[in-house]
C-alpha cells in the first residue's frame, strides 16, 4: 500500500473528483480530503509511482496540485549497493529503479553500482522487486546500505 499526499487543492475538488483521477492508474483503497489537501492510498507502489508523476501539477479547476509520495516519520533515504553491474549503465539502471519511486542519485563505479533513493518503503519494494533479477544479461545483487 502506498500513501499519496495530494496538495493544493480547490476549494470545490470533491472525494470522487480525486478518485476519478488516481483510479486511471491502480485500484484505490482509500481517499480523504482534509481542508485544501488530500491523501489516496493505492495498492501498487508502480501504479502510485505513475499516478505521481503523471498528476503532480495536473490542473484541477484551473489549480495546478501538488501530488508526492506521503512521507511516514520514520522514512529516511536509503542507499542501495548493486552488485554486478558495469560501468556507463547508470541512465538504465535509474530507470529501472524509477519503476518503484524517486531516485536523486544513481553512479555506476567499477563492478557495482549506488542508487539513492529518499522513501524507505519505494527503496524497499525496489530491493524486493529487482533483487536477484537480471540486467544487461547478468544476474544482480542489492543491499541497502
């Protein structure tokens, strides 16, 4: 499940407005609006990750919102450690990362690799989800570091 902070709403955006929006990119679990900004759970973090980049801005009664991964208190910035990987692959490798959430900073430096990615949760379904995978015809490994 992936918490969605929704901000800058107007004043007339309603429940099923917001709904309507996110239900374009996964199933919605649920969406309340609280004064002038919202939050949707959805259950896929690839379908939340789209959902973001694709709303934030997005003009709703001629107001741009602001649409961002909800930050938990206890949600720092992970460094992942990929093992594997050769150098001058760092725009593919953020791609692919980028599939699970935001990435600031991905560097290819020998043999092995170091994604930086702010949300705990987007880093930890990244490392479930691309652990042990192949890219680039060889098999890899990631450590959160």
């Amino acid at each position: 499940m992936v918490k969605i902070f929704v901000g800058n709403l107007p004043q007339e955006a309603t429940e099923d407005e917001i709904r309507g929006l996110f239900a374009e990119y996964g199933t919605i679990t649920e969406c309340a609006i609280v004064k002038n900004f919202a939050f949707v759970h959805m259950d896929d973090r690839k379908a939340a990750t789209k959902a973001i980049r694709s709303l934030h801005l997005y003009k709703l009664h001629g107001t741009p919102i602001n649409v961002e991964a909800s930050h938990g208190k206890n949600q720092g910035p992970v460094k992942l450690h990929i093992a594997n990987v050769e150098k001058g692959c760092d725009d593919e490798l953020r791609a692919l990362f980028e599939e699970y959430g935001t990435v600031t900073e991905c560097a290819v430096v020998k043999n092995f690799a170091f994604v930086h990615m702010p949300n705990y949760d987007e880093a930890m379904d990244a490392m479930k989800g691309l652990d042990n995978s192949e890219f680039q015809g060889k098999g890899y490994k990631i450590i959160a570091g």
